[in-house]
C-alpha cells in the first residue's frame, strides 16, 4: 500500500473498531432488559423494558405524571414516591424537593433510571388522566405573539364533553419529531376553555423565540392537523371560600383566568365572590381580550378588570393605569381595595413575575399559604 494512503487507513480502521465496541458497549451495558414496576403495592404491575427515564416509561403504559417542562427537569413537577432504592437524591432534583419528601424518598420522574425492579407509590387521580388525539379547530393571532389554539376532543365539537376539569388546570400538547427535533416533546399549558365548551380545548400559546413546541405551534400547525394533549393537571382552581380574588396575569397567563371566569358568569359559581384582576402588558400591541373582559364585567357584577400597561406608546392614547402590574397591584391594594376585606391570590406568569406578585400581595396582607398558582418553568 503506498504509505501516502497508509496512515489515513490506519486510523479509519481504529476509529471504526472504536465505534464498534461503544456500540456493543451501550447495548449490553444499557441493556437492562425487561423489569417489573410494582404500583401501590401491587395494584398494578407493569411490565417494562428498563434504560429509560421513569416519566417516559410510565407515560408508555399510558399513566402520565405532571411534566409542565416535558421533562427537562426544570419545572419538579414530576414528582414520584420510589420505595426501591435507586441511589442518592441527583443535583438536579435538590432544588424541588422539600426535606420532608427527601426524607420519604420522592424523587423526580424524569430524572430516575428505570434500572430494576421498582416498586413506587402514585396518587390514584394520576389514573384518570389520558391522552386525547384532537384535531385542530382553529388557529388565531391574537398579537404578534400570542395565538389562540382552539382544538376538537375526540366526538367532535358541540359533542359529550370528554374531557372533565376544572377551570385553572392545564394539559401537555405533544409536539410530534420535526425538522432537528427527533423525539416528541411534551409542553404545558392552561386551558382557556371552560369545562361546559363540550367537545373542545383552547389554549393561548405565546411565541418563546427558539422554543420546540411554540416554535413548531406558530409556524407549522394549520387547522385540520391532528395533535395529542395529555391531561388535565393542575391543583389551581377557584376556592370556595369567601374571600375576594386577586388575580394576576400578563401574556398568555390570561388563560385560566378566561377558564375561571367564563366558567362563573355561564354556570353562576360562586356568585357572592368579590374578583380582581390585574393584566399587564408592555403596550397596546401586546393587549387583547379587552371587548371580552369588558362583556364578563357587564355579567359578572362583582368582577373588576385592571389592565395595566407599563411602556404605552404616544399612539396607544392609553387611558387606563400605567406602571409596572406589581406597583398597580401594590397601589390599588392598599387605595382601593382596602385591607379590611379577606382576600386569596391567584397568579399566573413567569417565575419571576409570580416571585414578584407574591412579595406584594405578603406585604398587602394576603398569606403565603393563600396565594394560588402553577409556576412553569
């Protein structure tokens, strides 16, 4: 062989034999073969191919655990009593586990190896939420950045509600493999509908620039496409109690409040609670839904709506309250509201913002333990 050629060849040769046995490594030494899950102590028992993380091995034997991340690891929403032992508490669950779980040993679905035989421990309500294959109803901009997804349940629109929830909740849209994307991807959001619209979701979906799932949602879905949701999920809800609501929103945390508030002015729930609620947006093009606000106001007689802008351009001719939606808050709690009234918060936003809220509504009075939300991450 000319030795030009011989010293290329030579190292092919080594880096072929090299990905052989990484190959055959990771198919033997990741082959854990068929294992046993054994649920609530033997009410159901699952048989499973092991190597892969709990929350997608569970959700393939149709049980899903909440996953507002789609199983990043960055929302400690799926949270799961393992009884096995399957080695110390990772780095990346610490941050979502209290010391009362870590002592309990829940760990985070997503971030556990199905390895071996495990026996867990699940709530039973997990066993009711499902996967619905819906088609695409309607798809409108609500700005620039925010779009309304209507989607039709299974029996089709105007059918026998399918799906039972309660208004605040959220579902998981599965986002199918596309373009780089090879595997689907689970994202949460609330739904916007309210539980007597039979026969469909809607959920508002905001543009995050470089996202999987809302990039694919802006871009690519168009009416009559077919798409998976799993759920309901969620513990925000409307508490029976008779303290006033104070809400919080801006973008597309308007969802469950849209839910909550349909849900009250068409069914009559709770008619005796007071309802505030502060919208914020950073200027006229990032406001919507104001003829619908107005019109629940006209039915609900103790509902007020607070839209806030916090940077209005000379040509929105903005009339309404101007700031930051905490200073409004914080402004129209301590003059307007008062402090001699019972009041419970409801928020629905980015981490910060939700952190932010709860500061002042602490320092308005409102308890932590009677400040309601679902944080996603």
């Amino acid at each position: 062989m000319n030795p030009l050629f011989l010293g290329p060849a030579v190292t092919a040769g080594i880096a072929a034999i090299l990905a052989l046995l990484i190959a055959l490594t990771d198919r033997f030494m990741n082959d854990y073969g068929e294992v046993v899950l054994d649920i609530n102590a033997g009410k159901k028992r699952l048989d499973v191919k092991g190597g892969s993380p709990l929350l997608g091995t569970l959700a393939g034997q149709e049980i899903f655990l909440p996953s507002a991340c789609g199983g990043r690891g960055s929302c400690g929403a799926c949270k799961v009593k393992v009884l096995s032992d399957v080695g110390p508490h990772l780095p990346t669950e610490l941050p979502y586990l209290t010391p009362g779980e870590l002592a309990q040993n829940v760990r985070l679905g997503c971030q556990v190896k199905v390895r071996k035989n495990l026996e867990l421990e699940l709530p039973s309500y997990l066993f009711n939420i499902r996967k619905y294959a819906t088609t695409v109803l309607a798809i409108r901009d609500l700005t620039y950045d925010i779009k309304e997804l209507r989607l039709s349940l299974p029996g089709g629109e105007g059918a026998s509600a399918t799906l039972s929830f309660e208004p605040g909740q959220y579902a998981q849209i599965v986002v199918p493999p596309h373009g780089e994307q090879k595997a689907e991807v689970q994202r949460a959001y609330s739904m916007s509908s309210e539980p007597s619209e039979a026969g469909v979701a809607e959920f508002l979906i905001r543009l995050v620039p470089g996202g999987l799932a809302t990039s694919w949602i802006h871009s690519s879905l168009k009416a009559g496409d077919r798409l998976d949701i799993v759920g309901p999920f969620g513990d925000f809800h409307i508490h029976d109690t008779p303290a006033a609501m104070i809400c919080v929103a801006g973008g597309s945390g308007m969802a469950p409040f849209k839910s909550m508030l349909n849900h009250m002015a068409h069914t009559g729930a709770f008619p005796d609670k007071e309802i505030w609620y502060f919208f914020g947006a950073r200027s006229m093009r990032d406001m919507f839904y104001l003829e619908e606000m107005a019109a629940l106001e006209a039915l609900l007689p103790r509902f007020h709506f607070v839209p806030a802008l916090s940077e209005p351009k000379p040509e929105d001719a903005w009339k309404g309250p101007t700031g930051l939606i905490t200073n409004v808050l914080d402004e129209w709690l301590k003059t307007r509201i008062g402090p001699d009234i019972p009041k419970e918060g409801y928020l629905c936003g980015s981490p910060g913002m939700i952190d932010a809220c709860k500061k002042v509504m602490g320092q308005n009075g409102i308890a932590e333990d009677r400040i309601y939300y679902d944080k996603f991450a």
